[in-house]
C-alpha cells in the first residue's frame, strides 16, 4: 500500500463525504436522509483511518474510527424510532410533510 | 497487487456512493449503501486496520444496513407512491456538489501532509527516542483493545481512551432505552378522523 498516496485516500472520503450531503439534501425520504448520514460518517471514517497510517497518528486514528462507528450505530437507532413515529402520525415518510412546526 | 485492489475497491465505493444517490428506490438505495460499506470496510483491511474493517463488517454492513432494511419495510408505502425528487432540485444538488467536491480537491491538494507528519513529530519530542509500533501489517486487535482500557504499550506517553470508552457504553445503553421508548406500538391515527 505505500504505492497508494495518502491524497487518493482523501479523495475517496471526499468523494463519500460530498455524495452523502446531496443525498440528505435531496432524499424526500427519511430513511434516505438517513442513509446519507451513514455515507457522511463514513468518508470522515475513512479519512481518520488514512491518516492513522499515514501520519505519526498511529493507533488514536484507529480507536477514533471505533468511536464514529459505534455513535453512528446509536444515531441510526434512535433516528429510525422517530421515523418510525412520524410514519405513525403522518401515514407517509415524505420529510416535506413534517412541517407542523413551520410558521 | 494492493494497488490494484485498492484502485478496484476504491472504485466500488465512490460508485456504490454515486449509485445511492442517484437511486430513486429506497431498497436499492440500501442495496448500494451495501456495496459501499464493504468497499470501504475492504479499504480499511488494505490500509493494515483489520479491527476497524472487521467492526465495519459486523456493525454496519451487518447491523445499522439491516435496521435501515427494516425501517424500509415498515414504512414502504404503495408501489404506485414513490417520493421522488423534483428534476430542478436535482439539477441544483448536481451544480451544488460538483462545486462542494471541488472545494474539498482544493483543500486536500493545497496542504503538503508530509510537512504536516514532519511538524507532529518534531511537537513531540519525548516520543522521538523510542520506536513506535509498525502498525502497517495489521495485527491492531491487541494494541487497540489496550487503549481503550487505558494503556499505550504502542505509543509510549500517550494518553488512553478509558474515560471515553465508559462515555460510550452508558451512551449505547441511554440510546437503547431511548429507541425502545420511542418505537414502541401505539394507537394509529387514523386518517379520515
């Protein structure tokens, strides 16, 4: 792997990164606004783990990956419960319908 | 060999990521999300973090994509009623995130992360004397789970992550009780009340 620059790693972070934004911005679903999440959490992980073997980073860039994939476990289950209840009160999971607090 | 696997998997990844995004079916949003979880959990073996690729395997492509699935299935609506978005929100997300990934190129291009190694070695300068682990080859199980437990026999001087290992594990738990909460049944409204 020390053929493979430590730039091509970013770029496919960035590649995840930037797809998961559009993909919470534009998903009309909510369960695709939560996939994007996931997309998201992920290039940042890949990064953290690049630059745990590409820098003096070592180890801590590792247990950081841990860390991002255990929260971003959590974040997925609390986030489908409020899905979940939406579905319950909405009959739909169209997020443009959640404007009850719209003023 | 590893470079072409990388160039391979590397590929798969940023195409699963494409693919979710263009996918107007959420199952095959999820199918895709699959692709590129792996590719990147191949990467993470490719890069000698075999524990964190395992974790990714198990975690995500096994548990958080599953739970996605479900949720997909609890909430489809008739095959008929599908959330689509909109041509011009499309064409305006295409422009905003070309424009966004050309901001983040210029970043990534524009700092020399050699220099940057170079710097964060030379801050830490009781470190210099001793070796630290060769970490390329894999073989982290040990050495992570030792950190996380407070310990650094791989970094000598460094600080461990027992305090927020404890935060986590009374995280996962709030979460768990607060999931369970939130999901549990109750009455449908019904829509024509």
């Amino acid at each position: 792997m020390e053929a493979v620059s430590l730039n091509s790693l970013l770029w496919v972070g960035a590649v995840l990164f930037v797809c998961g934004v559009i993909c919470m911005t534009t998903k009309r679903n909510a369960i695709g606004v939560l996939i994007g999440v996931e997309l998201v959490l992920n290039g940042a992980n890949l990064n953290f783990v690049a630059f745990s073997r590409y820098s003096p980073l070592a180890l801590d860039g590792q247990v950081a990956a841990i860390f991002v994939i255990v929260l971003a476990a959590a974040e997925a289950a609390v986030a489908l419960a409020i899905a979940m209840n939406f579905y319950n009160c909405h009959l739909s999971i169209d997020v443009d319908r959640g404007d009850e607090l719209h003023g | 060999m590893s470079v072409a696997l990388f160039w391979l998997f590397a590929i798969l990844a940023c195409g699963g990521a494409i693919s979710v995004v263009l996918c107007q079916n959420v199952s095959r949003m999820a199918a895709s999300l699959i692709l590129c979880l792996a590719s990147v959990a191949v990467l993470y073996f490719l890069l000698g973090a075999d524990f964190v690729g395992a974790t990714q395997l198990m975690v995500y492509v096994g548990g958080t994509v599953v739970l996605l699935i479900f949720g997909i299935m609890l909430t489809s609506s008739s095959p008929s009623h599908q959330l689509r978005t909109s041509p011009a929100d499309g064409f305006l997300a295409a422009g905003i995130g070309v424009l966004f990934l050309a901001i983040v190129a210029f970043t990534i291009g524009g700092v020399d992360w050699a220099a940057n190694s170079q710097k964060l070695a030379a801050a830490e300068p009781a470190r210099q004397g001793q070796q630290q682990q060769d970490l390329s080859h894999g073989m982290t199980t040990r050495p992570l789970a030792l950190a996380l437990m407070g310990v650094r026999p791989d970094k000598p001087g460094a600080g461990g992550y027992l305090l927020p290992f404890e935060i986590v594990s009374v995280h996962l738990l709030v979460v768990l009780i607060g999931a369970a909460y939130l999901a549990r049944t109750k009455r449908r409204v019904v829509e024509n009340q």
